[in-house]
C-alpha cells in the first residue's frame, strides 16, 4: 500500500495519488484543518471524486477543524507537573472547599415529594370525578310510592291547563 497520509507543517503538499484513500486518512486530514479543495491538491484528485467521498455516511457533513494560533507565546509558569492525576487532585480539593446547603434536598428526596403529591392530586381528582358523577346520574327512587304518569295521562293534564287558560282570558274580555 501507498502511503499517501504524510504528515506536513500546516501546509499542503501534492503528493502522488494514493491507490487507496481511507476514511480515517480523510478524518486525519479534516482535524488537521485540510479543507476539500486542499484535499484535491494534496491527492491529486478531482473535485468531484473528492465530493463523492464526503458522501459516504460517516463523512457526509464533515468539516475541517480550525486551527487558530496564538501571536504570542503562552506559557504555564504556575504549575510544574501538569499530569492528569495532579489536576483531578486540585479539582477534587476545590470541591471539597464547596459548603454544602443544610437545607438542599437529595435528587431522590425531591423524586419522593412529587411522587407523593401526584398522589394527593389523582386521589382528589378521582373523589371529585366521582362526586360529579353523583351529581349527573339520574336520580334513584328509594321508596315505590312515586308513581311517574303515563304519556297519555299528561297530555289530558296539559289539555285540562289550556282550557283552565283560555277561561281565565275570556272572563276578562
């Protein structure tokens, strides 16, 4: 295989045409900063050949990084040994430091008291669901002694209140 990923100082180089350009030669070269027209100088490659590499699922969308340097020189002059484990010990003392709140609750504490009122406030909707339903249900005769009248036996009763009406009318005419 050719190598065709050679390391360079920032700049792009053209270089022969690999046999076989990877994915990772690709991501390689996007964290570095090389854009898709400097790809094309750099392999010796088309545009449109580089266009349809960006196609494949884990390119589509990718971007080169951007590299920014500084115009001056930044240098450490606090700390001498900047190793992980020396960094995650002051960042656990600095922790250490934070007072803690006597009145803050726990994640699992507050879970418990919205837990507990949702509870409150579905056994109050189900008692007024029922009152309400108490209210809309038709009424329940305890006792047998209230007859109901029949359809005719109100159509003779209405009868009987319209003549009862048009004497009182003809009386006072």
């Amino acid at each position: 295989m050719i190598e065709g990923n050679v390391p360079t100082d920032g700049k792009v180089v053209k270089q022969e045409t690999p046999a076989e350009i990877t994915i990772s030669m690709i991501t390689e070269d996007l964290k570095n900063g090389i854009n898709k027209a400097e790809m094309t100088i750099k392999y010796s490659i088309k545009a449109w050949e580089v266009d349809e590499m960006f196609k494949h699922p884990l390119l589509k969308g990718k971007r080169p990084a951007r590299k920014r340097t500084l115009s001056f020189s930044f240098i450490d002059d606090i700390s001498t040994n900047t190793s992980e484990p020396e960094f995650a010990k002051r960042a656990i003392d600095l922790i250490e430091e934070v007072e803690v709140n006597p009145n803050q609750v726990t994640l699992e504490q507050a879970i418990d008291d919205a837990i507990e009122t949702v509870e409150g406030v579905k056994e109050q909707m189900q008692e007024t669901q029922e009152a309400i339903n108490d209210m809309l249900s038709p009424t329940k005769f305890e006792d047998d002694e209230i007859e109901l009248p029949s359809f005719e036996d109100t159509i003779e009763l209405v009868e009987e209140q319209e003549l009862d009406v048009e004497e009182e009318h003809s009386f006072t005419k």
